[in-house]
C-alpha cells in the first residue's frame, strides 16, 4: 500500500513537472524582451455568455475592460525585462460576467478568455502568442443547509467590493499573462 501512494506521488510530480517545462527557445524569445506599451482591445465578435442577447454586449463589458487595461498597464510593464523593447496586444474573445444576483442565487461562474501577442516594438516582428482562459467559479451547495451557505459565501464574494468579479477575472487573467511572460 505504502508503494502505490509512493508511486502515485511520483507520476503527478512528473506531470506537474512536465507542465512547467517550455521551449527554450520561447523562454529566450520572451527573456530577450521588455513590455513598453500594451493595447487591450476586444474582437469584433466577442462572444457573451449568460442570458444576454449574443448580439449585443454585456452591460458589464465596459467594466472588465477598464479593469483589466489598468492591472494590465499596472502589473507588466517592463516585463519580464530584456533588451528589446515589445508591445503586448490583448484581445478579447469571450467575457462572461455573472451579474451579482446571478452569482448569488444560481451560484454562477464567470470567465475571460483572450490571445496575447509580444511584437517587437519597432519592427511589429511576431515575438511570441498563446491564449488565455480564465475562470471565477461561483461556490455550490447541496442539501438545504448547504444551498445557503454557499449562497452566503457568494454574496459575500460579490459585496466585499463594487465589481468584484470583474476585478477577480482580471487578477486571474493578468497573473496569467505574467507567468506566461516570465517562464523559466
């Protein structure tokens, strides 16, 4: 018994391990340079999930916006601090911003999904891209005590805050970016 746990310790540190590994050449690509301006902007389709009307935005789409533009300007400038001076174009694909009430009474999930771009500065030469996916879950319950401890829970996340959960998205969204920027 005490090797089967041994060996399943193992093969997730493998895994784990694995995960963490990147492409040299992408870690030098990244090292090589230093993030002078970032543009946020959003794809003429970006998608909306919820009940909203796919045709037409999220109300809340404006807020995540302005939030992540600021964490984004805040957060990586000047990363991850190479020579090469690199503009980092964010864009939008998909904002799902569960409304407070949402989140409260049906415990839903918020998410962000997006593709950031590193060019050269100077010449706009393609440095590095990947894509982004981010989620804030909502907590659940079962049972009748359970619904409303993690309806509690919920409303305590959303009301600690004006906008929490576009702050939270954004948070994840950023530190994403910023791991990706500054692999080893």
């Amino acid at each position: 018994m005490h090797s089967v746990k041994l060996l399943a310790v193992f093969a997730v540190a493998a895994i784990v391990s694995a995960c963490q590994t990147a492409d040299p050449r992408l870690v030098t690509a990244l090292r090589s340079s230093s993030v002078t301006q970032i543009q946020l902007e959003t794809a003429p389709d970006v998608n909306m999930g919820g009940f909203f009307d796919r045709k037409k935005p999220d109300p809340q789409l404006s807020k995540v916006v302005e939030t992540l533009d600021a964490s984004l300007k805040r957060e990586l400038k000047g990363l991850p601090g190479g020579k090469t001076p690199a503009k980092l174009i964010v864009t939008l694909h998909t904002v799902d911003l569960a409304s407070n009430a949402g989140r409260i009474i049906l415990d839903n999930d918020s998410s962000m999904s997006g593709s950031v771009r590193l060019q050269d500065a100077k010449t706009g030469r393609l440095i590095a891209e990947t894509g982004v996916y981010v989620t804030e879950k909502g907590v659940r319950g079962e049972g009748n005590i359970g619904v409303f401890v993690a309806m509690a829970i919920n409303a305590a996340q959303v009301s600690h805050k004006r906008d929490a959960l576009a702050y939270e998205l954004s948070d994840k969204f950023v530190a994403s970016v910023k791991t990706w920027l500054t692999q080893k």
